[in-house]
C-alpha cells in the first residue's frame, strides 16, 4: 500500500505540473517562453531575452548573445555537444562577458516578462575562454540567428518580437522598399540624386499612428487594445517613430476635435493625426474565430491593417494578416492574443514597405507641408506671402486650400525640410511691406503656421 500511495503522490504532481504550464500550442505543439536572437550587426547582436522576471530575463539575452559568439567560433554542433563545460566556464555569469548594452523595450505579457536588447560582448575574451577549455577555435563566423537556449516551437505567442527590422532596409536605388518597381524606377531615373535622398529621409522618418474605430466595436475591445500594443510595440523595436495610444485617448476628449467630429466631414481620427502631426494613420480591425474541441481553447485571427495619409485622409491601402490556428489548454484569452500576435508579425514589415512606397511616389514632386498664414488682412498681402512660398528655392507647387482676411491654407510641395522652407521664407519676406511682424506661431513635423 505504502508503494502505490508514493507512486499515485508522483503521478498527481507530474500530473499538476503539466495542467499548470500548459499553454497556447500550434501545430500540435506547445508554445514555450524562449531566448531568441533577432540580429547580428558587426559586434552588436540584436536578442530578446524572456523570463518571469525582469532580471532573469535580461541575463538569458546576455547568455544568448554570448551563445552567439561561441557559436560563430567554434559552430553549433561543438557548441551543443559541450554545452555544460561552456554552461560552467561562459554561460552561468554571461555578464562578465559584455561590454556594453542598450535596452531597446520592456514588456510583459502572459506573466512572462520580454527584454529587447542590443549587446555588445567581448569577443576575444570569449575566444580566450574557448582556446583554454581546448577548443580548435577557427575564424570568427556569427550567425545572423540562432535557436534559443530554451525549448522553442514553430509557433509564435503575445510576446515575441517582430521579424525583419525596415530600419535596416538599404537606401540604394532598387532596395528601399524591398521591391523592383517600374514606377519606383522611373520616379528615381526623373530625379536627382539629392532629391531621391531627401525623400527617402523623409518617408523612413515618417510618424505612425494606430487605433480602432471604436464606434464599430460591439465587444472585445481589449484585444483591439491589444493589437494597438502590438504593433506599437513592432513600431519601437524597428526604431519607428509611432504616436502612444494614451496620447490618442487624450486627444479624443478635447473640445475642438469633438466639435469638428461632430460637424462631419472629417474622421475622429484623421483630425487627431493632424493635430499630433502623424504622417500615417492606420485603422485597426479583428476577425475573431473561436472553438473548444475537448481540453483544448482553439482560436484563430484576421487582423485588418487599413492605412491613410493623415493630411488628406488619402487611402494607402489594406493588408489582412490571417493568423495561424492556435489553441491553449489553460484559457481561449491566451489563444487569442497568441493569434493577435501571430497575424500581426505576418503583416507588419509588408506594410511599413507598401506605406513607404506609396508615399514616396506621392512626394516624387516634392514633400506635401500644410503651411497656414493668419491675420491675412489683406489680399496684397496673400498674394506678397504666396510669391515669397514660390520664391523658395525648393518649392515645386502648391495648392490653396482655403483663404480669407483671417488666414490662408496651403499645401506646399518642397523639395527639402520644412526647416529649411522657414528659413527661406523668413529671409524673403524680411525686406516686404506688411509682413514686419512676420513670426512663427506653432510647427509641427509635417505643418507650420505662421501671422503677420
């Protein structure tokens, strides 16, 4: 009796311990919190560490970046082969192995917290290492990734990072938007240079902003949240300036959006990029599929991307993300932000390409800047102010959007900075009757307003 009472006590733990970890799988495998590298630059390796704890998860990237290196000396298949004598001699204190470190971002999700990081390590320290513990150390070979140093599956959950990163995307002629485009080309061909430069600067620079109509949204609202987190989140890692949703919310409730909101014409949220200074809006939309087959929560996602030029509402087009089938046996609310996840890493990098395509052929003719002029006065004055804006020496065209004696509404198509529109503006109209108290009243990135 003493005998099966040990061995039903064993069974009900291994039991337990199962049930407590179980979690979202795909493919008949289970989704596991890993390491994982997402790039390798020169010396700098781009890694996400993954932990219950911030700590722990910070030294499971420096363990991994460490891995890296190894790795590149001596290859992976003497790497795994060995890996306690390095485990002891390298990978139980991977800090005493790195230079120096740049936390990218920090976030938690499903308990588990996720640390993006960029490392440095001491190469020939590590190398040092390996010639002592016998290795044949040949040259110095590191893999752009590598599998993580914990269990991994093909699936991916809430939680893990993007892919390829548009900050790296080259700016050579036929590689800025990852395709080979005759339009593309020909805008290029049409163009200096300088210009192609300077467009490119612009459109990689471009602010983003991401929200839901939330007018539309009967219930689940938290996960729209959720997929506006996300991709926020694809937006910080690859160095892309994007707007806080915190930042929206307020917006939402001010005085004047709420009044023009409520004339129509113009949506909640185009005003609100306009006001922000976001150069993309884009308009988050879920399909959500559920169901329970026995133990398991099963669901599956569309995630609908639509994107809008915020200063004329202009539609950039759509992309559909369709997640793969995932399921969880603890709950279908970890199964659907797993889905959330999975779709959006599909979409994300597709987009960012397809938006910067579309917007620099847009700007072939010049970079658009909303440029308003108040207490006008007169119409000596308007048309004083609009040959100064032609005057310029990157001016291409422009168009009058509205203009009474109070103010005048343009869009200018400029071929450089807005900065170095308003310093060309200033030195024409210094010298012109009228406009001695010519000053700057509010700039934003894409738009500037000025008084006289």
């Amino acid at each position: 009796m003493t005998k099966i009472r040990k061995f039903l006590i064993i069974f009900l733990n291994i039991l337990s311990f199962f049930l407590v970890f179980g979690g979202c799988v795909s493919n008949e495998q289970e989704i596991k919190s890993e390491t994982k590298v997402e790039s390798v630059q020169g010396n700098i390796i781009k890694v996400v560490g993954k932990a219950p704890d911030f700590n722990t998860a910070k030294m499971n990237a420096f363990k991994e970046a460490c891995r890296v290196v190894v790795i590149g000396f001596i290859g992976e298949e003497q790497e795994k082969n060995n890996y306690k004598k390095l485990e002891k001699s390298i990978y139980s204190n991977p800090l005493k192995f790195i230079i120096e470190y740049k936390i990218i971002d920090k976030y938690t999700a499903n308990n588990v917290v996720n640390v993006i990081m960029e490392v440095k390590p001491d190469i020939e320290k590590i190398k040092n290492v390996l010639i002592s513990l016998g290795f044949n150390v040949g040259n110095y070979t590191p893999q752009s990734s590598t599998q993580g140093s914990q269990s991994q599956s093909s699936s991916q959950t809430a939680g893990q990072t993007g892919q390829n990163t548009p900050s790296n995307v080259a700016t050579t002629k036929d590689d800025l938007f990852g395709v080979d485009d005759a339009a593309v080309m020909n805008a290029i061909k049409s163009m200096k240079p300088e210009e192609v430069e300077i467009i490119k600067r612009y459109v990689k620079s471009m602010i983003y902003m991401v929200y839901y109509e939330e007018s539309k949204i009967k219930d689940n609202i938290e996960y729209f949240k959720f997929a506006v987190s996300r991709i926020n989140n694809y937006f910080a890692i690859n160095n892309i300036e994007y707007v806080d949703i915190e930042q929206i919310n307020e917006l939402k409730k001010d005085s004047e959006i709420v009044r023009l909101v409520t004339q129509g014409g113009v949506s909640e949220l185009q005003l609100i990029a306009d006001r922000i200074g976001a150069d993309i809006y884009t308009v988050v939309d879920l399909k959500i599929n559920t169901r329970v087959e026995g133990t398991k929560n099963i669901a599956q996602v569309n995630v609908t991307l639509k994107m809008f030029e915020a200063a004329t509402g202009r539609g950039l087009g759509e992309d559909m993300g369709i997640s793969d089938e995932l399921y969880s046996t603890s709950s279908m609310d970890i199964a659907i932000r797993a889905c959330i996840d999975n779709a959006i890493k599909k979409s994300m990098d597709k987009v960012v390409k397809m938006v910067q395509y579309k917007m620099f052929l847009s700007f072939k003719d010049g970079i658009r800047y909303k440029v308003v002029l108040y207490n006008v006065g007169s119409t000596k004055n308007r048309l004083e102010f609009e040959k100064a804006i032609q005057s310029t020496k990157g001016f291409r065209s422009f168009k009058a959007i509205s203009a009474t004696k109070d103010e005048a509404v343009y869009f200018v198509y400029y071929m450089g900075t807005l900065e170095e529109f308003e310093l060309e503006l200033f030195k024409i109209l210094q010298a012109v009757p009228g406009f001695e108290n010519f000053d700057e009243v509010l700039k934003r990135r894409n738009s500037v307003e000025f008084k006289i």
